[in-house]
C-alpha cells in the first residue's frame, strides 16, 4: 500500500503541475516543454508501478515495453528545455525538430516489439529479470545523448548569464543533473548492467527531486510567474489524492460485499488509475459534449466573464469607431446567440453612427424615435416594457432588448438586440451583462470619436499642408524661372556694355597718349577722370559676368599644376606701381610656415586654375591697398596645413581693420560696408561683388575664403587655402569640370 502512496502522490503531483503550467501560458515554450517532460514522468512512474505489481511474465513485459515506449521523449524534451529556457521562443530549424521526432517515433514503435526487450522471466523472490536485445542501445543512445547534449546548452547558458536568469538555470540544472543522474542509475545501468529491478522502484520518489528545486526556483526567483498558481496545484493534488484513495477503498469494499469475494491488490491498482483517468478527462469531455450540443440544439449558454474580457480587449485596443462598433456588435451577437442586432450613435438627439448586423437593409430612424428611446428606461426587454411608443418601435424593427449608452448623464447612443437563435427570452445572466457592458462601452465610443474627430483634423491639416506645400512649389518654380531669366538679363546687358565701355576706355587711354595731338592740362585732367570711370564700370561688368556664369553653373575650372609664389610674385609685380604711387610697402615672405608647429617648410605646388587664383590674389591685393593709409604696409604669406593637405594664402595690411559685426558681410553679394571706407582716391569706392566672386572661385577649387581682424585701425587679414598638388586632386578637379553633366556647378548654395 505505502508503494501505491508514493506512486499516486508522485503521479498527482506531476500532473497537477503540468496542468497548471499549462493553463498559465500554454504559448511559452518552456511551459509546453516543461507540461510534457512532467507528462512523460507521470507516465512512466504509472507503468513501472504496474510493472512492478503484475502476477504473470507476459503482463510484466507488456508494462515494462510501454515504460521504454513512454520514456523515449525524456531525453529530447531535456535537450528542448535547455535550448529554449528561461525564454518563451524556441530557435530550431523545423528540420531538426521534424528529425527529432521521426527518430523518436521509431524508436518508441521499436520499444513496444522484442526487439527492444525479448523475454521476461520472474524470480522465486518476487523480482524477475528482463532480456535485453539490440534496440536497447539505440534507446540508449538517444537517452544519453540528447540528455547530455542538454546539459551542455544549459551549462554554457549558465556560464554566459547573469543576475536572476543564471540563478533559475542554476537551480533546473542542479534539479535535473540529480535527478537524472539517479534516474539513469536505478532504471537504465541498474536493469541493463546488473540485470535487477530492486532499484526501479525507487524511480517514481526521485523525480520530486525535480519537482523541489523547479518549486524553490518559483518560489524564491519567479520563475514562469506562477507562484500563486503553485500553490493550488500542490492543494489540488493532495486533495484529488484523498479523494481518489476513498473512493478506490469504497470500490473495493462494495466490490467484496456484491461479488462475494476480497478484491485483488491488481484490480485495486487498476481501479485507482482508472478513476485518475476518468477524474482528468471529465473536464475535457463535458466541453466537447456542451460544444456539440451547442451546435446542434442552439444551446445559448455562455460564460459571461469571458465575453466581458472580450469585449474590454476589443474596446481597449480598437480605436475607429467603426471598427470598434462593428466588432463589439459582431461579438455581442455571436456569443450571446442573437439573430441581429443595431448600435446607434446619437449626438443632440440627431443619429450620428448606425452599426447593424443581421438586417438586409440598415433601418432607418427618425429624430422622434430618438427622442423616445432617450426618454425610455435605461435597459428595456420587449417582453416586459410597458412603454407602449417604446414597444411600438421595437417590434416594428424585430427588437427583443435596447440599452442606452450614457455618458455623463447624456445619452450618446443605444445597443438594440434581436431574437435570440434559441427562441428564448433574455435571462437575468443577459440583462447584467448589458447593464456592465453598455456604460464601458459609452467611455469606449466616446474615446473613438474623440479619436476620430482629431484623425479627420489631421487628415484636412494634411491636405492643407498638402495645398500650402503645392502653392510654394509652383511658387518657388516661378521665382527659379524669374531668377533664371534675370541671369540670363546680366549676361546679356554685360555684353552689351562690356563692348562700347571697353571701347570709350581705349580711346580715352588714345587720346591721353597723345595720339590724337596734344592734349591740353585741363583736357587732361577730364579725359583721366573719364578713363578711371570707364575702368571701374568695366570691372564691375566683368564682375557681373562671373555671377552670372556662377549661379548659373557655366563656370569653367581648368585645374594645372601651380607655382605658388612665382605666381604671387608676379601679381606683386602688377600692383607695385600702384603701391608705390599710394607709399603702401608690399612684403612677401617666401618661406612657409607649417600652421600647427610654426617651424619653416618648403611651399608645395598647387592644383588650381592659374587665372582664376591670380584673380583672387589681384582682388585681395587691390581691396588692401583701398583701405590702408600712406606709410602702411601689405604682407603676403603662406602656411602649409598638412592635416587638410592644403597651402594658405594671407595677405595682411595696416588698414582701417574691420569691426567683428561687419565681417560676416563681406563674402556676399554687393557686401559693402560704407563705414570702412577710407579710401586713398575716388577710385577706391567698390560694388561689394569682388569677394563674393572670390569666394566663389575658391570653393570651386575645394578651398576655403575667410578675414581675420582685431577690429577698428587694427588692420585686416585676408586668407584662402587651395588643395596640395597630388595626382589624385588633379584627377578629382578634371574629372569635375569635363562632365558634361557636372560642369562649373558649385556643390553649395552661394550665399
């Protein structure tokens, strides 16, 4: 008897539990792996005891065949668990799995035939002794190997995991190392090695061992979150426990006085299992009975709590209101068995949404049925309304029940209900179920159309946006058109002034040389005056020409090989009868400072288009000789920045200087600043275009223009930096402006 204790508590306890995980989250992996492996346990501690228990040689190898066939998965499962735990996901190839099992099932078919065991022969002691034959070793291996593969996972995610998860696969892995480990020696090296069964009985007890570290696991760590749920299984388990032992005692008391005889300790096991059977599968049985006759009769019967939480996930996770009327209507109507049914949304007594199901044809309503229905009782039932105006529209529409949906003592809506599939009347188990479920859904509606009306605003802001963005568009096309046609204006009206201007200087340059005869002093001083007019308008045409080609992408680049200072020194050589002229001293320091360490290197070549940069240099020049003062000086310089791989150009003067608000100015168009103006002759007065136009030149080179200055009478500093001559910058310049599609254009807006 204390045999058949241990095994029914084992049994129980087992299946309880597996029971529990699996109502818990039956779609976490763990859990389903966790329900089966106890389910194997189960099943192989109710055959090995009855193995144990039968009489004849036949019986006992019957019993012991379905403990191989029963055992087969333990080792898989174990490896599954351990791949799988502590998450909720397995991460396995359906190959693998779908080999796992076909070798499993052909194992378990081998452990049912004498190939896995041949004979059984029973002992004068009670015992007996099993022969074993060639499939036993592929049961073996299949045990040992996936049971060794799976402490392998699961030692290596111990080593790899921290914190809470490393303690809970600790704890499974402490649980299962002892467990298994006694498993294998009283049920598999025991029987196969020493040809005894003294031990097996020893099997069942051990797998508590489990059982007990996955419980302090719970318990003390949370694992699978079922904490609370654990202990009604052990509740239940004892529990069905006592039960099972009265009514198997009571089996056999009643089965001595009917039949006149003591029932056998066989018959006594078999009725116990038997009525353990018979109690885990009446649950499943009397659902599958209720859904038939559901089915079949329009059996109504529902379970109300379910259908609440089912329409609390619709109304917390839908938020249109027509889906959410519809899905709540559709709900309603099939859990309850109702033949049709109507949701009406009403705001200021006018219909403002209609949802109806089951009708050929939506009803129609009128602001008086409205203002009846709001004046009815909250829950009206057809059968028993009094209201005859209220029964009156009910029946005319086939309405068995109407609910209003009120919110904040305003009626915004009603639930109508049609006959119901049975036949019946509504009960009081439907009439509270509306009564809970119409003011959730009123907040729910009211939300949706809450939700709805700021969905609409954003879809008119979108279409606004839509509009204004459209509107700048087309805009933003007419003032490129109106942009492009006044480049095209400049370019024309330059050449057009460029030739007569370049005309009337040369022959006012004719006639102060003498060419025409000899030329008065006052005549003289009129025809110099006209020639520095003419000179300056043709330098201003010039400059609009090159804005022009500029911003309109024609600037033509044609990169060589540069000697820097040969080329500064020329442009000196230019301007130093000016300077002369105005007692401004040119400098040119021809040795090279590295920027970062100050220490003197040799000036690189550049790559740059020679004309170009003579330009800027003649314009940086020409701007410092305006603004700085009799006796002053102009310093030309040159720094080697190798990080950047480009050389600096500096040309410092000891003029009025510039303020640090005034700067910013300078590299834009007709960026004049009046108030620096201290010029030497009228000639100095400029357009504001000739560093905008240097600017321009040097990002098309990939270099940088900026000025430096410690403020009023302190002078300026001007600087620009072009590319270190390289094969590959030269490569990199061509290849820019030889595409067709890419010529002269400036990668950057041009400020």
């Amino acid at each position: 008897m204390f045999n058949i204790a241990i095994t029914a508590l084992t049994v129980l306890a087992n299946g309880a539990f597996g029971l529990v995980l699996f109502k818990n989250n039956r779609r976490s992996a763990t859990n389903l792996f966790l329900v089966l492996l106890l389910w194997v346990i189960m099943a192989w501690a109710i055959f090995t005891h009855l193995a144990l228990e039968m009489g004849s040689p036949d019986q006992r190898l019957f019993f012991v065949r379905l403990v191989m066939f029963s055992t087969v998965p333990f080792g898989p499962l174990i490896y599954l668990l351990a791949r799988v735990f502590p998450g909720s996901q397995l991460t396995i190839r359906k190959s693998i799995l779908m080999a796992i099992l076909v070798v499993n099932l052909i194992i378990a078919g081998l452990a049912l035939t004498p190939l896995m065991f041949s004979k059984l022969i029973n002992s004068p002691d009670g015992s007996f002794i099993i022969i074993p034959s060639y499939g036993i070793a592929l049961y073996g291996f299949n045990f040992i190997g996936f049971m060794s593969w799976g402490f392998f996972l699961l030692v290596r995610k111990y080593r790899t995991n921290v914190g809470i998860q490393k303690t809970q696969i600790g704890l499974f892995l402490y649980g299962l190392i002892i467990s298994c480990v006694l498993l294998t020696i009283t049920n598999f090296l025991a029987v196969i090695i020493l040809a005894s069964i003294d031990l097996v009985r020893f099997g069942p007890p051990l797998t508590l061992i489990l059982i007990s570290f996955m419980t302090y696991a719970i318990l003390k760590h949370g694992l699978l979150d079922i904490r609370v749920l654990l202990a009604r299984s052990i509740g239940y388990s004892v529990t069905a426990f006592l039960l099972f032992s009265v009514y198997s005692l009571v089996l056999m008391f009643f089965g001595a006085q009917l039949l006149g005889r003591e029932t056998s300790l066989t018959e006594f096991i078999i009725s116990f299992f038997l009525i353990i059977i018979i109690a885990f599968s009446f649950a499943p049985l009397q659902k599958i009975v209720a859904s038939l006759t559901k089915r079949i009769f329009y059996k109504d019967d529902y379970d109300s709590e379910k259908l609440l939480y089912d329409l609390a996930v619709v109304m917390a996770t839908t938020l249109l209101l027509e889906n959410l009327s519809r899905k709540l209507l559709k709900l309603l109507l099939i859990r309850m068995q109702v033949t049709r049914g109507m949701m009406i949304l009403t705001e200021q007594n006018l219909i403002y949404w209609v949802a109806a199901e089951g009708y050929a044809t939506v009803p129609e309503f009128n602001e008086e049925d409205i203002k009846q229905l709001t004046q009815a009782e909250n829950l009206v039932v057809f059968e028993e309304t009094q209201d005859k105006t209220v029964k009156q529209f009910m029946d005319r529409h086939n309405l068995k029940l109407s609910s209003k949906f009120i919110k904040e003592s305003k009626t915004i809506g009603f639930l109508f209900l049609g006959d119901k599939l049975s036949g019946d009347s509504y009960t009081s188990k439907d009439r509270t179920l509306v009564t809970i479920f119409s003011p959730e859904a009123a907040v729910a509606i009211q939300n949706a159309k809450a939700y709805e009306e700021i969905r609409r605003f954003n879809i008119t802001l979108e279409e606004e946006v839509k509009n204004a963005t459209n509107k700048l568009v087309r805009a933003n096309g007419k003032l490129q058109e109106l942009d492009k046609l006044k480049d095209e204006f400049v370019s024309i009206a330059s050449h057009e002034l460029r030739t007569p201007m370049v005309s009337i200087k040369n022959y006012v340059w004719m006639a102060l040389a003498g060419k025409g005869g000899k030329v008065t002093q006052k005549q003289k001083f009129y025809l110099q005056r006209a020639f520095i007019s003419a000179d300056r308008m043709t330098k201003l045409i010039n400059d609009m020409l090159n804005i022009s080609r500029i911003e309109s992408g024609r600037v033509m680049l044609s990169p060589v090989k540069v000697n820097l200072l040969a080329l500064v020194e020329q442009i000196l050589a230019e301007v130093k009868p000016r300077a002369k002229q105005l007692e401004v001293k040119l400098i040119l320091e021809k040795e090279a400072k590295n920027l970062h360490s100050e220490q003197e290197v040799e000036l690189p070549e550049v790559v740059a288009d020679q004309d170009k940069l003579a330009e800027v240099l003649t314009n940086f020049l020409g701007n410092s000789l305006k603004f700085t003062p009799a006796k002053g000086s102009i310093t030309v310089s040159f720094a080697v920045d190798q990080k950047t791989q480009q050389v600096i150009v500096q040309v410092a003067d000891t003029g009025v200087g510039l303020a640090a608000d005034q700067i910013p100015k300078l590299f834009k168009k007709f960026g004049i600043i009046k108030e620096s103006y201290r010029s030497q002759t009228e000639a100095a007065q400029g357009s504001g275009l000739g560093l905008f136009v240097s600017k321009s030149i040097i990002e098309l080179h990939g270099g940088k223009i900026w000025v430096e200055s410690k403020g009023k009478d302190k002078g300026s500093t001007f600087s620009f930096s072009v590319p270190i001559y390289s094969e590959e910058t030269m490569t990199s310049l061509k290849k820019k402006f030889n595409s067709p599609a890419d010529k002269g254009m400036i990668r950057t807006k041009i400020e």
